[in-house]
C-alpha cells in the first residue's frame, strides 16, 4: 500500500474513533439514561475490534478464492465447521492437538482437488452467478457430510488457549481495560497468519503465480501458469485458513452447526474492505467488529436491541454507496 | 409427426406474437388447465393438496417475483425472505385494521405496499453491481426480519410474536383462510391467482418494460447508450419483483400455513427461492414453476425415500443426509443444464418436432 494510504488510515481512524466518544459524550449529557464513559468507551471498542479479528479470519479465505478464481466462495462458512468438526473428532479419536492439525490440514487440501475435480472443471466458463450458485450446493453438502460423519452434537474444542479475562493498560486507564486473553490470542494468531500469507505471496514461487493468476486469467495461462493447479492450491490455502477459523471460533463458541453462519457476518465484512483486497479484509473485519460492537452497546437499547443482526450490512450499504468496490478493492472500470 | 407446425399460417402480427403460436401448444396448455381444475381436485386427498400443491403454487409466486429481477433484469437478490416478510405481515396488518376490505385487495394492497420497500432497497442497485448488490440486498433480508420480529405492533402485540391469518372468504360462504377454509377452495383460488399473475408476468416481459430490462441485464452501459434509463428500468424490475413477491409472502402466511411468525422469512428461505429459478431457469416463466415444483417436492422425496426403501435410519441422520443430496444434486444439475429445466423443456420439444426422425 503507497505511504499516503496509510498515513491517512492512521491519522483518521483514531480521529473518527475520538469524533464517535465525542458523540455518544454529548448524548449522554443531553439524556441521564444514556450511559457513557470513556473507559468503557474503549473496552467496548477493543472487544469490538477483536471479534473483528474474528470476522477477518473467515474473510480472508474468500478473499484468496475470490482473487484467484473470481468465485465467490459461500462455502467458505461450511469449510470453517467441517474442518472444526474434523479436528475435534481426530482429538476425540486420541490424536495429540498438533497431529489433528495437520491431519485436518491434509483432509482439507484433499477437499480442496476434490472441489476442483468435481465442481470448478466441468463448470469453467459459466457465469459467476452459477458459479455462486453451486458454491451454496457445495455449502449444503459440506453441512450434511460433516455432520453425519462426526454426528451434530455441540463440541467442545479446546487446545489450551487460556480464556481468563485479564486487565490491559492498568496505568493508562484508570482501574485497565477488561480484555478476554482468548480474543488476544486470536488476534495475534490472525497477525501470524495475515504475516504468513503476506511472505507466501510475496516471496515464494507459487505465490507470484497466484498472484499473477489474480491479476489476469488468461495473461497468466498464456505464460504457462498452469491454472487448474493454482485453483487447488489456493481453495487449499482457503480450507486451511478456514482450519484456522475454526479453531478459533470452535474454541469460543463451541463446534456447532451455527458455525457454518458466520459466513454470512463475513459478507459485509467482504463488500466493505472489497472483494479483492487481504488487507481490505483485515480493516473490514475491524471496522465491521468494532462499529457493530459500540452500536449493540450504546444504540442497541434505544432501538429495541439485537440490532447486531443488520447494523453491518446497513453499515456496508453506507459505504457502498459512496465507494461501490469497497475501502480496498480494485477500481471498477467499465467498458461497453 | 404430431408436434409440427406444418401448415399453420399465420395472416396476423397478434398470430404470430402470441404467446403459444403453435395449435398443439395451445391444446395441449388448455388440457392442462382443464386437468388442473376439474380432475386434481377431485383426484388428489386433502394431504396432496395441502403439502405438495398448495406450497408449490405459493413459491411459483415467488419464484416468478425474483425471476423477474435476477432472471430478466440480472440484479441478483438475496432478500426475498425479506420481502416475503413485509408480505405477510402488511397483509396481517391491513386485514386486521380493516376488516371489511375483501382478500384478494388485501393481497394485492399488501403487494403494493411491499414493491415500495423494494424500490427503496433497491436504489443501492443504481450504484453497485453485481455481488456487491448481492451481499447488499441482505441487509434489506436482516433489516426487515429483525423489524418484523422486534416492534409488536406488527403482530398486534400477540405475545407469542406469532400472527394468524383472520377468517376471509373469496364470496359467500367460500372460505379461504381461518378453519372453515377447505383445501379444495384454497387450492382452486391459488391457482386462479397465480395463473393470472404469471400470464400477467409473462406479457409484461414481453413488452416495452421487459426487453428494457433485458438489455440493462445484457450490459447496462450499453443499455443506457441506447436510451435505456437504468435508473426506471431498475427501480421498476425491483418494485414489480416485490410486488410479486409480498404477495406470495401474504399467500404464504394466508393461506398456505395460517400463522406464520417472522423469523419462518430467514435467509433459508431467500436461497430456496433463487435455488428455484436457478434449477427452473434463469430469465423463463415456465422455468419458474418448473423450479419451485423441482424444490417443494424434493424434501418430500428425500424424506420418504428411505422408508420406502425400508432402511431404518435415525431422522437425525436423515435430514443430515437430505442436506448433502440436496447439495449434489444442485451442483449435478449446474454442472449438466447451467441453464435449467426450462432449457431442457426446449430441447425436449425440438426434438418432438423431428420425431420420429433424428434429422
């Protein structure tokens, strides 16, 4: 990203995120009820952030298919169970943590040929919105596979991330800030994982093909990248992050089938950073994280509550409408 | 040898412009009706039409409402469960405020009701394309679900959150929802409306607003060269769309379940309804009941397939099991006719045209 991007990210979010407390400080001087201060300002906004995180991780694997096969991956909901499922049932089989890890990985690059095999070939050339329509096939299938292998009981995957809350910045805040040590780890598993991807993208071999793949389809066959294979190699990269996902989100919430749902709290999180863009991901899952947090908070009561439900996809239309390819996505050019 | 047209001579534009030019066709359309009229209620039990029928033509509705955004104007939509909603309990609302105002008016005042909501979820269309406006048009899906379930001034303040359709009769003493309605007079009232309804749809995409909306879904830039406005041809594809697509929602809650509370229009709901089209056909009427027929009765057949059989397996197992065939056989079906089983419709009959000959 050019320097001037981020020395304006920099300089604006912190701005935007003082002009919101300023906001909610003035409401809460006009109305008694309207609760505010400023540390728990910031607790909500950094337990906002780091659900944010969250939503990044299963972002992100739509970003990678998305760029590489302009398929828009709506399964991608369904990898995070079946992987989750899959690796709480190799640890109840016995399997040390690490082991399953890379079982699951293996089963999910062995998904990944067989998605290619069986779905992507016969259907190259077809419209997107075929495409997109037997991704949801796929979604269905993966929900009843995985369930009726490992069975549709809540589970309970644990790899012994602690989960104690803890206090942060004791001296900055007055009494710290109340963070959950289990989102902390995530977050910092997310930084690992965007670090990894961004080395693997940059630097290795089948990284520059992916990336030329990205870029142009048929410049990149054309120059002998042979496309079939990056497909694989890719939805492979996308099933282990959804791996990854999966034992976050399993480990949070438990390994269940609403799971497959978070999928669709990763859409917003997708148009608003822009289809095409990790980074776009990354800042998308944040904003979508932290803005759906402080408004459940501070404006959920005065509406009804529950507005968690269509605060992120109101929040995505708004953007939409004055940047239509999302924050980082590539600019839209049309031609007749 | 019977399905030819061979010395049919048309002397009209109106001859030639119809909708079913060939003298077979015509026939045959007319036995259908016939059969669909007289024999089926007659024929099929309570239970047929109920379950099988009764749904089928609800979701014929709706298929043919969003085939005519996504199909004809290619603005793919992920809300219709949301629409359905907004149906559904402006129905609920209008009968109930004004008990007097006969059903088919509240059906179709619901349905007005609704195509504005469409048309003000549907200005972001003007702007984003594609599947932006997709992921976009499930805000409008959240956003209305989430209004219908909280505010129960919606439901009347029914505790339950639940509403139930109030005693109505088309005439007389023919009662069409509440629990005098029989199925026989549900049944033959849906498939008045609904014929109606898709010979209305069907002209309409053959008219000045149809093929403006084909050309916007062609390529809009080029259709706006043209002297195509994207922004009318848009904003109507989606007001009619949901026009079509609340009444099959107040269809749905009236006389399909009875009562029906808001979180039945989740987002399930929305992908059954595009599955519908996308099986039936894309941009096709006929694809439209093809569809929805294909999607309701499926289930039925999944679930009593395996009885039938006479395996044993635990209804737990059954409906993981009903998920990953209903996965394959959607991606089977893209993979074999991307463009669905109206498109085999029309193989089928080029090739009865040259029966018994292969050329």
């Amino acid at each position: 990203m050019p320097i001037r991007t981020i020395s304006i990210w920099m300089t604006g979010v912190p701005l935007a995120i003082a002009a919101i407390g300023f906001f909610f400080s003035f409401l809460a001087s006009l109305s008694p009820s309207f609760y505010f201060t400023w540390p728990y300002f910031l607790e909500v906004l950094s337990a906002g952030l780091l659900q944010g995180v969250m939503y990044s991780l299963v972002a992100l694997g739509f970003v990678l298919i998305f760029k590489a096969s302009s398929v828009f991956n709506f399964a991608q909901g369904s990898m995070v169970l079946f992987a989750a499922l899959t690796m709480v049932g190799l640890i109840e089989m016995g399997l040390h943590w690490t082991l399953a890890f890379v079982v699951t990985a293996a089963v999910m690059v062995l998904l990944a040929i067989v998605i290619e095999r069986v779905v992507l070939r016969p259907m190259v050339n077809q419209p997107h919105i075929i495409m997109f329509m037997a991704t949801i096939g796929i979604f269905y299938f993966l929900d009843g596979f995985g369930q009726t292998i490992w069975g549709s009981n809540v589970k309970v995957l644990d790899i012994g991330i602690p989960k104690d809350p803890i206090f942060v910045l004791t001296g900055l805040v007055e009494g710290g800030m109340l963070v959950n040590s289990f989102d902390l780890v995530a977050a910092i598993v997310g930084a690992v994982l965007v670090a990894v991807l961004a080395v693997f993208f940059q630097y290795t071999r089948i990284g520059r093909a992916l990336r030329a793949v990205a870029d142009d389809h048929q410049a990149a066959q054309s120059v002998g990248i042979p496309l079939k294979t990056i497909w694989v190699v890719v939805w492979s990269v996308a099933g282990i992050v959804a791996l990854v996902a999966g034992i976050m989100w399993g480990g949070k919430a438990g390994v269940q089938f609403t799971l497959a749902l978070i999928a669709l709290k990763a859409l917003p999180v997708l148009i608003l950073g822009g289809f095409t863009s990790i980074p776009g991901a990354i800042v998308g899952g944040l904003i979508i994280g932290a803005g759906e947090q402080v408004a459940e908070v501070f404006l959920g009561s005065l509406v009804g509550g529950a507005i968690q439900d269509w605060f992120a996809y109101m929040l995505a239309l708004v953007v939409l409408l004055f940047r239509p390819q999302g924050l980082f996505g590539e600019k839209i050019i049309e031609r007749v | 040898m019977i399905y030819r047209e061979a010395g049919q001579f048309k002397s009209s534009y109106g001859a030639d412009q119809a909708i079913f030019p060939i003298l077979q066709d015509r026939i045959a359309v007319a036995i259908m009706l016939a059969i669909a009229v007289v024999v089926i209620p007659l024929v099929a039990g309570p239970y047929w039409l109920e379950t099988i029928l009764v749904p089928f033509l609800v979701f014929s509705m709706a298929a043919i409402g969003l085939n005519l955004l996504t199909g004809y104007c290619g603005q793919l939509s992920l809300g219709t469960g949301g629409f359905m909603a907004c149906g559904a309990f402006f129905a609920y609302k209008l009968s109930t405020a004004f008990p007097e105002l006969h059903i088919v008016l509240v059906f179709l005042l619901s349905g007005l009701g609704t195509a504005f909501v469409g048309i003000l979820f549907g200005i972001p269309s003007l702007r984003i394309k594609g599947f932006y406006l997709a992921v976009a048009t499930l805000a409008a899906q959240f956003f209305l679900v989430w209004m219908f379930n909280k505010f129960p001034w919606w439901n009347n303040y029914s505790p339950s959150g639940v509403i139930s359709a109030p005693p109505r009769a088309v005439f007389g003493d023919f009662y069409l929802t509440g629990t005098q309605a029989t199925p026989e007079i549900k049944y033959l009232f849906l498939l008045a409306f609904v014929s109606v309804m898709a010979l209305l749809a069907k002209n309409l995409t053959r008219s000045r607003i149809g093929r403006s909306w084909m050309a916007i879904r062609d390529m809009d830039i080029a259709a706006e060269i043209i002297g195509i406005r994207p922004l009318f041809a848009k904003l109507s594809a989606f007001a009619i769309s949901s026009f079509y697509i609340g009444i099959s929602g107040a269809l749905w809650a009236f006389v399909y379940t009875g009562s029906v509370e808001a979180l039945a229009f989740d987002i399930n709901r929305s992908f059954q309804v595009l599955f519908m089209i996308i099986v039936g056909g894309l941009g096709s009427i006929l694809g439209s009941f093809l569809g929805a027929a294909f999607i309701v009765l499926m289930p039925i057949f999944l679930s009593n397939a395996p009885a039938a059989l006479g395996l044993h397996i635990s209804v737990e197992l059954v409906s993981h099991m009903e998920f990953m065939i209903f996965g394959a056989l959607i991606i089977f079906f893209l993979i074999v006719e991307p463009s669905g089983l109206a498109r085999l419709w029309q193989i089928g009959k080029e090739k009865l045209r040259l029966w018994p000959f292969p050329y």
